[in-house]
C-alpha cells in the first residue's frame, strides 16, 4: 500500500505522522508522494481541505483518511491515540469506500475561464463594498442580489458556512449543490428569495456580477481569490467525488448529533 501523510504542522501533529510512519513501516507500507493509494490527514477537517487540494487531480484512483487531533470532525474517523488500531485495519482489513459528491465552479473572465473544485463550499464576497449580481437558474434569471455575499455549498459542507447562514444539513447521498445568501438587501430593485435554494444534480446556476469593474473575492473552501474582472461564475454539481476510506462504521447523521447536540 502506497501512502502520504498530511498533517497540521504543529507540533503534536508533527508527533502523531512520525508515529504513523514507524508503524506503517513495520506493516510494509511505502511512502509516495506523488502517486499514493492513500492520503493520511493528521490535524483538523482544515488539515483535510488541504490535502484535498492538493490532490485533488487524483481522485479517481485515490482515497482520504482523516485523523483528528482534537474533537471529531467531520471528515476524521479517528482520534489521535487511535493510531495503532488505525494501521492494524488498514493491513488486515478491506475497507468500505464512501463517496460525497464535489462542487464544481467555473469563473468567466475576459482572460478565459478557470475551473475548481470545492469539498465544503465556495464563496462570492464584494471586496470594497456590497457584492452586486443577477442570479441564474438552468439559464433563467431567478433573483437581483445585493449585499455581503452568496455561499455555494455541498451536502457535506452543509453543516459549515452554510448551517450558520441558517441553511439546511443535507446528507452527502443526495448530489446537490445549496445555495445560501450573506446579509441580502432588499428594495424595490433588488429583491432576494431571503432562503437557501437547493439544486439538484441536473441543473446548475450562473452567478452574473451586476456592476463593472467589482472587484470580488472567490474562496474556494480555504484559498482565497481576488479579482476585479470576474463576469460571471457557472455552478455545478462534479462528475467528481472524493472517496473515503472507512475501516468502521461512522454514520453522518452520527457526526452531525456529535458535533451539534451531544453533551460536552
């Protein structure tokens, strides 16, 4: 089995790949790099976004395992002083392969068109004021929005940005893409639906900015773009998903009751 660590860089993170490697090494795992089988993400669920993209133009033929150094995440199946356990599955054991689908964001611009993929969401944010766009859907404008921003999400980036903007928690078996607005004004010109709109697989949604010359900021999970010569973005459920390797049971539904309602 070919695999790479992704940790934190703290220093207990740092602890925990050195103790991943010496029991890897005694079950005859190879570390790679550049072609590996399976991605150990050793920190937070932001540890995990980053080894995402970093190889997210493998994910055909990749999986991911989180590794959590604090409470359970999301994206983390297990905890730090489950290491040991951890390796001994991986060697003994197949492992269950879940997929969650991905957004797929297309920026337009007089320059061409760059594509990215997003694991939680993406967010369009005005820069130096009030963001200004007509929002489309399948082709048909569907509402003028002006204010702080819009937030595209995935099912299993339901329960991030998009739960706080008070949106719904979808499960990552349904291929949808939520749509969920920041702080929207309302006038007699702009008028917004005021809740979030999700959209199934089959269709997509173009974000058209209103006012030339905006400079916008674009972030895609964690990495931040800012232009001012975005004319438009086109919003897709992927033909892509990122596959999870599990050795035991974690329900969704389990992790949403864990982070928001369990007792501390």
């Amino acid at each position: 089995m070919k695999y790479v660590v992704i940790d934190r860089g703290d220093d207990h993170s740092k602890r925990l790949s050195e103790r991943f490697h010496t029991l890897a090494a005694a079950q005859g795992f190879a570390i790679d790099e550049h072609q590996p089988d399976i991605v150990i993400s050793i920190g937070g669920d932001g540890t995990l976004l980053q080894a995402f993209h970093k190889y997210n133009h493998q994910l055909d033929r990749l999986s991911f395992i989180g590794v959590h150094t604090g409470h359970l995440g999301f994206y983390a199946d297990w905890q730090a002083h489950e290491l040991d356990t951890l390796v001994a599955r991986m060697a003994e054991d197949e492992p269950q392969y879940v997929r969650y689908p991905l957004a797929e964001v297309v920026s337009n611009t007089p320059d061409g068109s760059d594509r990215y993929l997003a694991l939680n969401e993406f967010t369009l944010k005005g820069v130096e004021g009030t963001l200004v766009a007509s929002i489309h859907i399948n082709g048909e404008l569907f509402e003028m929005f002006r204010g702080d921003g819009i937030v595209v999400s995935t099912p299993s980036g339901s329960t991030a940005y998009n739960k706080s903007l008070g949106g719904a928690i979808i499960h990552p078996s349904i291929e949808s893409l939520q749509i969920a607005e920041i702080a929207s004004i309302n006038n007699r010109v702009y008028r917004t639906l005021g809740s979030s709109v999700v959209l199934p697989k089959h269709h997509h949604c173009d974000i058209v900015s209103a006012k030339e010359s905006q400079r916008l900021a674009l972030v895609v999970d964690h990495i931040s773009i800012e232009r001012n010569d975005i004319r438009s973005l086109r919003c897709t459920v992927s033909d892509k998903k990122i596959c999870f390797a599990r050795y035991r049971p974690f329900p969704f539904w389990k992790r949403v009751r864990d982070a928001f309602l369990a007792e501390p």
